[in-house]
C-alpha cells in the first residue's frame, strides 16, 4: 500500500523532540572512542621516541628512519653523527632515529 507524501511528512514530524540529547551523548561518546583509539596511542608512541632519542650514547647501534643502520660517533643538539662503514660518516637528525639496535648487531651482518 502506497501512502502519501504529506501522510509520510506528517508522521515524521510528530515523532518526540528528545533526539537532540541523545546526539549529544553520541558525539562525546564517539570523541571518547576516538580518543582511546587514536590519539592515546600516538601520544604514548610519541613518549617513548622522546625516551629513545634521550638515551642516546656514543657508541651505540641505531636504525635511521631511512634504513641506514650504524654507530654513534658524535651527538649534538639536533643532529648526530653515524659511522656506517670504517671512515664513512654521515649527519643526520635526531629525530630521524627510529630504533637502537642490540650491541654487536652490526657486527653479525
């Protein structure tokens, strides 16, 4: 049976005026579910690569986000120096450190 469109109108607009509660709740409800998947996560990341890039020695074996695998020989305030063969060193930022690698790694390659 076929009804109407002010039939169809009307029904729809006699339907209670309590949804605008209920968006509310959904929203601060999908902002909570966003923040726990999300943005947690990436903060939590975040502190750790602060701790990583802090603890950072002469002598140790680092990944470059770039995939250059080498030796800490000199550590300044934004950059450092990384030995990846005898004699070849190359600059490179702090922050472009993705890993530290196990003693002697390099070694075994």
């Amino acid at each position: 049976m076929s009804f109407p469109m002010p039939f169809v109108i009307a029904q729809a607009a006699a339907q209670p005026a309590g949804g605008g509660m209920s968006l509310i709740i959904m929203m601060v409800v999908l902002f909570g579910l966003m923040y726990f998947m999300m943005i947690r996560p990436q903060m939590k990341r975040q502190k750790e690569h602060r701790a990583l890039l802090a603890g950072l020695a002469k002598g140790d074996e680092v990944v470059t986000n770039g995939g250059i695998a080498g030796r800490v020989v000199e550590l300044g305030e934004t950059f450092i120096s990384v030995e990846i063969t005898d004699n070849v060193k190359v600059m490179v930022q702090k922050g472009s450190i993705s890993q530290v690698l196990p003693k002697g790694s390099l070694k075994s390659v």
